[in-house]
C-alpha cells in the first residue's frame, strides 16, 4: 500500500480565468480621436432640432463649438504633442494671453475693433447637417470596429499570437521572454483614449513589434505583466515536484 499524500486535485479553469490568460492588443486607427467632435456633432443636432427665433444666438453657439471642436480634434490629429512639446504650447498659450492683456492696457482701442471684427463672424448649420456628420461619423467607426476584428494581437503565458486576414491568418512568437516598452508620445491622445505605443520584444525575434495607438495603454501592460510574472511563478512552483524530491 502507497503511504504517499494523494495528489491533490487541479480545479478547471472557469471561463473567467480562461479570459484572464490572454491580453488582447488592437492598433488602432487615429480617426478613433475625432469622437468628442461626434458627440458635439449630435448634442448640436439635437438642439438645433427645436424651434429657434430668427436671428437667436443658440445656433451660432452651436456652430462655434461644432468647428472649435473640430479644429482641436484635427490638430491631435495632426501633430505628435509629447510632453515637452505640450508643455511648450501651454507657455505659448499663456505668453499669447499675457500678450493680450498688455495690449489692451497700452492699446485700449484695438480690442473693440477686433472684437467688432469677430462678432460679424456667424456661422450656423442646421440639424440636417449635423445628423449627416454624425451618421456618416458612425458608419466610419463601425468600419473601423470591424476591420480591427481581421488585424489584432494576443498575448498568452507561453506565445504572441497575431490574428490577421479575412481567413485568420495566424503568426506565433514566443512569450515567456517577451520585454515590453510603452511609450506615451502624444500627450492628448492619451487623455482622449489612454492611447499610446506599445513596443515588444519577443525572444529570438531581431525586429521588434511596434503597435500604434493601442487603447488604455497602461491597463494593457499592467495585464501582460501581471500574465507573464504569473507564469513565471507558475513554473517556480513545479519546478521542485518534478524532481521527485
């Protein structure tokens, strides 16, 4: 008769912890930013939806806000803001502001005209135009919330998996040494996604995966940290039991 302790037994995984074994990772394309733009689009189209007074101020404001929004969004778009650079915009933005206040002391008379100039300026959109935005918005986002489902990354205990293709194509690398680097290189687009780059570097392979614009970067590497260190204690742990000791 054996008198060694019984084996204990190992509980399946549940489908929660199946879940907990992976971290997907989905690049994403910049369009992704323009969503303030889109909620401003139809909280204007819903307000220009009631009745107005000729000549109110309610579309006006509407429309500036539409094209304020639309600017800021497409200057994200268009230029890389890392921290030294929004640092230096914000001095810009003050030394304009202080600019503009010594001109009003020394030069009185150069706001009213300005703002006599500014106030002729009175764009309007009605609530058609702003529905036609926003649904043409939403079919480019559902677009990309479809195409992102053929081009994504899938990081396990042991592999990187990178799903890609209408056929699912599929490429393996190894995992347990992968090295992770991530990047914030735009100060605003992680405040609008927590976006940024994720850099990795799976053992044996000489070029290094640069994924752009992965969402809630952060979260993301926390995932695969805590991932990869649990498989790491994993094998610590039966290391010693397979030695019969």
């Amino acid at each position: 008769m054996s008198t060694g302790a019984p084996a204990a037994a190992v509980p399946p995984r549940s489908p929660s912890n199946a879940h907990e074994d992976r971290v997907i990772l989905v690049p994403l394309p910049k369009i992704v930013f323009l969503w303030p733009t889109l909620v401003v689009a139809i909280l204007a189209g819903i307000y220009m939806s009631f009745k107005h007074e000729p000549g109110a101020e309610g579309p006006v404001i509407a429309a500036v806000a539409f094209l304020s929004m639309l600017a800021l969004n497409l200057i994200v778009l268009s230029f890389d803001f890392p921290r030294t650079t929004s640092l230096t915009v914000f001095f810009i933005i003050v030394a304009v502001f202080l600019g503009g206040a010594l001109m009003v002391v020394y030069y009185p008379t150069v706001l009213p005209w300005l703002s006599t100039q500014l106030l002729k300026i009175r764009p309007v959109a009605n609530a058609t135009f702003y529905f036609v935005f926003s649904t043409m918005m939403a079919l480019i986002y559902l677009g990309v919330a479809i195409t992102v489902r053929f081009d994504y990354w899938e990081v396990r205990g042991n592999e990187l998996l990178h799903h890609h293709g209408f056929l699912s194509d599929l490429e393996r690398f190894p995992a347990p040494a992968l090295k992770i680097d991530k990047e914030i290189k735009d100060v605003f687009e992680y405040i609008l996604l927590g976006s940024g780059r994720l850099i990795l570097h799976p053992s044996n392979e000489p070029r290094a995966i640069v994924l752009e614009n992965i969402a809630w970067i952060t979260r993301k590497e926390k995932a695969i940290t805590n991932l990869l260190g649990t498989l790491q204690v994993r094998f610590r742990k039966q290391g010693p039991a397979d030695d019969g000791t």
